[in-house]
C-alpha cells in the first residue's frame, strides 16, 4: 500500500504535530487522553466487527482506528521525550526471554502460572 518506513512516518507525524503546536510537554496528560479515547475507538471497531459476525479483523476502519492510535502515541512520546522505537526495542528485549503459556488466548508468564498453581 505504501512504501514509506514507520521511522519515516513518524517524522511526517512529528512534523504534523509541530505544526499544529501540539508538542508541549505540559500537555502530556491530554495527549495520554486522547490516546486513550483511540483506543476505545479501535475497540468499539473490534466489536463492531464482531456483533456483525464480520471475520474482517483487518478492516479498513480498524486499520484507520488502529493508525490513530500510533498518531498520538507518536505524539505522546515526543512531547515526552522518549523514542518510541527505543521503548519497543527494551520491551522486545524483556519479552524474548520470557517463558510462559498461552490459556484462553492471553500469555501467562511462567513465575504468574506457578502463583497460579
């Protein structure tokens, strides 16, 4: 569909938001706001989807909602100064060492399932 790279959007969205004045770091909580409201967005799409008895999980719309959702996440990191492609790589780290399960499709880590037992 496109051939640009996320580093490069995330520019392009960097940019967007400068230009809207959007990046000032009193304003991280709103921005926390409005990250949230798009990801209730993305989940009423989910829903929507399955209410319908629709198997689309890649819709357009959902695409869109999910797209949102990186818009202001990108925009919260900036406002805070964190990289998010560095905060993804330390995550990535942590979790591929991670030994667990999956039950009822939500991985468990191994030192939960043993509190578990």
């Amino acid at each position: 569909m496109n051939d640009k790279t996320f580093e490069e959007l995330k520019i392009k969205v960097e940019e967007w938001a400068k230009d809207k004045d959007l990046l000032h770091s009193e304003n991280a909580d709103k921005q926390f706001m409005k990250f949230i409201e798009e990801v209730f967005e993305f989940k009423s799409e989910m829903d929507l989807i399955h209410i319908l008895g629709g198997n689309e999980l890649n819709s357009h719309d959902m695409m869109l909602e999910m797209g949102d959702i990186f818009v202001t996440l990108i925009i919260l990191c900036e406002q805070l100064e964190i990289d998010p492609v560095v905060c993804l790589e330390m995550a990535y780290k942590k979790i591929s060492q991670r030994r667990g399960r999956t039950i009822d499709g939500v991985f468990y880590k191994q030192e939960d399932l043993e509190g578990m037992e």
